[in-house]
C-alpha cells in the first residue's frame, strides 16, 4: 500500500524551517517599519522647524495617517488606514462647507441672547468683560501660553487620541470615531439652523448693526474697540493698567510669548476662514469634554484629575479669550452628555439583540443550533481580529503565522 504525506521525520524538519522563514519575514518587517518610522519622524521634524506647526487640519490628519501606515507594516494591512480614516476627511469637508449653511438655511443669527443669558447667570456680569477686566494685561503674561496651546489642542488632541487609539486597541478607536462624527454632525446640525455670534464679534458691533440677525456684518471684520460704546458687551471699566478698555480675542496671544508669530497668524488665518456663527453649541467644549470621559475609564486613576482639568481649562479659555459665552459651553457639555448617552444606549440594545437569540434557543432547548453558532461567532472573532493581525487566523487554525 502507498502511503502518502511526509514522513513524521519529514514533518519536523518541514515545521522549524517555517518557523525560522517566518521569524526571518517578521524580523526584516520590524526593520522596514523602524525605518520607515524614523524617515517619516525626520520629515514630520524637518515640516515643523522650516513651516511651523501643523494647526491645519488636513496637513495634521496627513501626518497622522502617513505615521499610521508606517507604524503598520509588518502588523496590519496598511489600507486599514485609508479606510478607517476616511471619516475624519468627510468631517473636514462638512465642516468647511458648513459655513454657508446658515446663509441658505437663512436663519437669522442670534446676537443678544446669548449674552442676556450670561449677565442672567452671573448677576449681572458678563463673564467675558469681567476676566479681562481683571486678567487682561497689555502684553500677554506667561499663562496665556497654556491658554492658546489649551485652544489650539482642539485641533489636534482628539486626532492624536484617535491615532493612539487605532494602533493600541480598534474596538476602542470605532466606539470612539463613532462618538467623534457623531458629537461634530450634531453640532454642525445646529449650527446651521441656529447660527450664533461669539463674544469677540458682539463686542465689535452695535444693536443697531446686528438688527434682523445677520451672519456675517461688516462690523465683524472691523478693527477690535471700534464700536461706538464697545459693541453689544459694553464697556470695561476696571482695567489693568495699560490694557485695552475693550474686549479682545486673545485666543492666539499666548503664542506672542514663545515668539511663534507665525504660528499665531496661520491660526487668526484659519479661523477668518470657518463658519465665523458657529458659537452653539461650543463644539471646543463640547468635544474635550467627550475625549475627557471617553478616556476615563480607559487611563489610570492619576490620570482622571488631569482630564477633568483640560475640560475646565477648555471651558476657562474659551470664555476668557472671547471665543464663546458660558451658555455655549453649557450647551456644548450638555450635547456631549445626549451624544454619549444615546450612543451607549444604542450600543447596550445591539448587544442585547445578540444576547437574545442565544437566550431563546437555551430555553427551548436547542443545542444544535446553539452550538452552531457559538461557532460562528468564534469564527467572527478570527475575521475580526485578522483586520488588525493578518496572522490571527492561522494561529487559531494551528497554522504558523506569516507576518504581513
């Protein structure tokens, strides 16, 4: 009788060779993936030191994403990138073409509300007029470096999280992308049917300029302190010495002290150039306090204090600097909650419906069927996990893994 096969001798010498040609395989990726790190690295260095830093936010989500790919060779398949980030380029898109919105819409924008509210909940006080009353000096003190670098972070942490996220665990990057697309498509929702002027723009125009609710007056490009009686905020009085007696955006004035004047302009440049009505809800607000509780549970204990403190860092600057009223950030946190809220509802009840099945056929007693697919979902979990390790599927199946 012929037996066909390898000889058991055979089958040892075969398996070890395939070992050490795999290991081989892995230890020449982990070489190109280093390496492919360290010329991405020099060149994100090199970008930075001749133009500056990345606070746009399509050169960012290129660093990002070039890091990525580098950062999976040898690990995953690079097109994950593509794919999987795909979302973040639409939110861009969407937002830029959100500026028109309240235009076509034709809403009229909310000028007086929103600092009625304010002096409703601060007695009186318009919790902008009264920081820089007080805090204001004629050129910008040493902690208006955290100030700007605190506002210019919304334009970069939430990428960066998602980056980290997406390499470490991509169960945890899609709950978070998912709660990111969602929070930024509410607010631009609401934006485009309740435009709202910020601090800095109500301080720059009159009652009489503003009247019929328009996006986008000519008083809004006119110089800071021009309005006759300081605009729709009034007028400070108890002021520093040397400082301005009217209210200012001071969002970027902190880079004046690190002397990245360029730095400074590029981001007066970018925000000229988004929805200048997009005040409610506070999406900077908004969005730290999202990335503060979606990591909470996910960071080690002495870690929590400090995402509570760039919340309120957040919230601090922005009113500060004339960037939103304290009822924006109200309604940003309060959206931020719905969103999160609704979302692990939603996820709860997907997970319940995938529980169910299994529940009934334990009752009726059918095994078979349970039992088919308990199989099926293990099957799933090796596709699942073959997305971010091409040899997961071998290595449940007892075949050697092949890197790459």
């Amino acid at each position: 009788m012929t037996r066909t096969g390898p000889s058991p001798r055979q089958s040892e010498t075969v398996e070890p060779a395939a070992v050490a040609a795999a290991q081989r395989r892995r230890r020449r990726l982990t070489a190109v993936r280093w390496t492919a790190l360290g010329i991405w690295l020099a060149v994100v260095v090199f970008r930075t030191w001749t133009t500056g830093l990345a606070f746009n936010r399509e050169l960012l989500l290129l660093y990002i994403c070039t890091g990525l790919i580098a950062a999976s060779i040898g690990r995953r398949r690079v097109l994950l990138v593509v794919r999987d980030w795909l979302p973040f380029a639409l939110i861009l898109i969407v937002y830029d073409l959100s500026r028109g919105a309240a235009t076509l819409i034709g809403r009229p924008t909310l000028w007086t509300v929103q600092p009625a509210v304010d002096r409703w909940l601060f007695f009186g006080h318009e919790p902008t007029v009264w920081l820089q009353e007080h805090l204001k000096l004629p050129q910008p003190p040493w902690w208006e470096v955290i100030i700007s670098t605190v506002y210019m972070s919304f334009f970069i942490l939430p990428y960066v999280v998602a980056g980290v996220l997406w390499l470490r665990n991509r169960a945890d990057w899609r709950a978070f992308v998912v709660r990111f697309v969602t929070l930024s498509f509410v607010s631009l929702i609401v934006y485009a049917i309740v435009p709202a002027a910020p601090p800095w723009a109500a301080a720059r125009c009159t009652a009489a300029q503003v009247a019929g609710g328009p996006s986008n007056p000519d008083c809004m490009s006119a110089a800071a302190g021009s309005a006759p009686g300081d605009g729709l905020l009034g007028a400070m009085h108890a002021l520093q010495p040397g400082a301005h007696s009217y209210v200012e955006r001071l969002s970027t004035r902190g880079f004046d002290v690190l002397h990245l004047h360029a730095a400074s302009a590029l981001l007066d440049e970018g925000q000229a150039g988004v929805n200048q009505v997009a005040a409610i809800p506070s999406l900077h607000a908004a969005l730290s306090a999202m990335v503060a509780v979606f990591l909470w549970t996910r960071v080690r204990r002495r870690w929590r204090p400090l995402l509570a403190a760039y919340a309120l860092t957040m919230a601090f600057t922005l009113v500060y600097a004339g960037e939103h009223y304290v009822f924006d950030i109200l309604l940003g946190w309060a959206t931020a909650a719905i969103v999160l809220v609704v979302i692990s509802r939603l996820e709860r009840r997907a997970l319940d419906r995938r529980a169910h099945p299994r529940s009934v056929d334990a009752l009726l007693g059918a095994a078979p069927a349970q039992s088919d697919r308990a199989t099926l979902d293990h099957e799933d979990q090796i596709a699942q996990a073959a997305d971010d390790d091409p040899g997961v599927a071998g290595r449940q199946q007892g075949i050697p893994a092949r890197p790459g």
